[in-house]
C-alpha cells in the first residue's frame, strides 16, 4: 500500500510519525513531498526511512492513498500541480480545514473517492481525536483502511461531513480550549498565595494523572467524580461553589463561536 504525503508540515508529519510508530505501514511505503522545502523533506526521510520526491506522475501512478496536506489557502495551487497526473488508483484523504469534497472534487477535476479528516494536535503524542467523512464512493475496504491510518495516531470519529463543523469545534480546537482551562486553574492557584511555578508543575502533573485515570478506567466522568467526592468534605464545598456558575453555557457559547467560524470560513471557498 503506497501512501502520499503532498504537504509535509506540522499535522502532516504527526501523521506519518504516529503511522510509523504504530507500525501499521512500512517507512518504504510512504512518500512525502512539499512545495520546495527539500531540507526539510530530506530529514524526515533520513530520520524515519521514508521516500520523498518532487516527480508527481510518479507519485501518484500507482499511490493507493494521496493526503492533501497543505493549508486551505495552498490548494489551488497543489490542485494545479496534481490535476494532470491523477489515476483511478488513487484515493485522497484530506486533512484541510474546512474545505469541502465537493470543492476539492471540482478542484482536482476527477471523481476520485475523497474522505476528509479533522485531527488535532495531539496527533504528535499519538492521541489525536480526528472526525472522518468520506465521500459516497469511497470503497468499503478501503474506508476501513482510512480508519486503521487515522487509528494509527489516535482515535476516530466519523460523521457526516456536515458535523465536522462541530467536530472541529468540539476536538479540533479542544486542545486550546482545555489549554485555556488549565492556565484560569493555575491563575487561581497562584491567586490562593502560592508559588507561580510551583502551582504550574502542580497542575501539570496534575492534568496528566487525571488523563491516565480517565485512560485507565471503564467509568463515566460522573462516577470518577463520585468516587473522589466525600459528602461534606472539601471537594464536595468546592464543587457546590462550581455548581454556581454556569460551565455547560460558558462551553456552549465557546463552541457555537468556534462552528459559527468553522463555518464562515468554508462558506470563503
Ligand atoms: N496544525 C493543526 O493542529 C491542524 C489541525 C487540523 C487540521 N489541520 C490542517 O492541516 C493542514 C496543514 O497544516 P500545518 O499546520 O501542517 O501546515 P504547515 O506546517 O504550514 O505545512 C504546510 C505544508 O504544505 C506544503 N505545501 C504548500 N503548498 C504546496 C504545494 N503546492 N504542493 C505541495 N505541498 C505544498 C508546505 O511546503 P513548503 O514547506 O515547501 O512550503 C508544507 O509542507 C491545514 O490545511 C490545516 O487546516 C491542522
């Protein structure tokens, strides 16, 4: 199986990485390729034994899976590049934001089955939570292949095309908004009268054993935090005081605002 990199950036290279680190495809099996940033082709090859190239018929002759990796506004231009070489081998799996099958069919001028993913940045550590869609002509063997690749770097969750508005909102951006989160959680330490770093590498750790115990448990969210919560004691006080404060609105607003912009930004193309 011969898989296709046009764009080899940030995501582009989480995916690829994690693709390998899991073992699901052979280094010698993917290759990538960029606009012309040769150096930066040359040391990924170097360090994960994968081919790079800039000859796209022999690219795309016989590449089972071609990513479309480079940002919305490059498109056009990769479209250009990639147009007079398509063969019916090839099925494309996009990873730009907010830019429709329907727009990338038109660009690239074939009928090639496309699926589009939305991960996120935790596809570095292996932990992406990516939303899929494919176009209704993606073969069914072939979906499932799409689904062992973005397995490869985290988990996956299709819908269709239309909810990866929400999707980008709700996981896309998640990462950020929980980011957020955490700094307000840090600021009110500090505010309590401690250490600044200290309540950082707190909260660090924190976050990060909070993370495993949710990986390592069956239990809903709710029970966990039963299970921590002593009636009368200080978590209970702490939580009726949360309880006050409108959060679901508070991530309601956050996330209506994030699919407003997911969508006003592909309504540009
Ligand atoms: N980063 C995220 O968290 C994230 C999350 C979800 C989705 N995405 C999507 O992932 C895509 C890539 O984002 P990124 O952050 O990885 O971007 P990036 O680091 O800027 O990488 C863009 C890549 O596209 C290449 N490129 C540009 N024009 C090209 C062309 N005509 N032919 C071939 N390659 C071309 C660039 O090559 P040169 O270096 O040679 O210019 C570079 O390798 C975006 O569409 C974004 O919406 C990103």
């Amino acid at each position: 199986m011969k898989i296709v990199f046009y764009g080899s950036g940030n995501m582009a290279h989480a995916i690829f990485s994690g693709i390998i680190d899991s073992n699901v495809i052979d280094p010698n099996d993917i290759y990538i390729t960029n606009r012309s940033n040769e150096a930066v082709l040359k040391g990924y090859a170097d360090e994960l034994g994968v081919n790079y190239s800039y000859d796209d018929a022999a690219l795309l002759a016989d590449a089972d899976f071609v990513f479309l990796g480079t940002k919305p506004y490059d498109f056009e231009s990769l479209a250009d590049r990639i147009r007079p070489y398509i063969t019916d081998r090839n099925k494309f799996i996009s990873i730009m934001a907010g830019i429709s099958i329907q727009y990338i069919r038109k660009e690239l001028g074939h009928d090639n089955p496309i699926a589009r993913i939305m991960p996120n940045t935790n596809a570095q550590v292996g932990h992406s939570v990516t939303g899929l869609s494919f176009s209704k002509n993606y073969p069914e063997t072939d979906r499932q292949k799409v689904v062992d690749i973005v397995n490869a770097f985290g988990s996956e969750m299709e819908v269709q095309e239309d909810a990866l508005h929400q999707v980008t909102a709700i996981t896309g951006s998640g990462p950020a908004f929980l980011y957020h989160v955490f700094e307000k959680y840090v600021d009110a330490g500090v505010r309590l009268g401690l250490d600044k770093e200290e309540v950082e590498e707190s909260i660090r750790n924190l976050i990060i054993g909070t993370g495993k115990m949710i990986e390592r448990s069956d239990l809903s969210m709710e029970q966990l935090r039963q299970n921590v919560t002593s009636k009368g004691g200080t978590t209970q006080a702490g939580l009726d005081a949360l309880s006050k404060h409108d959060i679901e609105g508070i991530f309601e607003d956050c996330f209506n605002a994030a699919v407003k912009r997911s969508k006003e930004l592909s309504n540009k193309q």
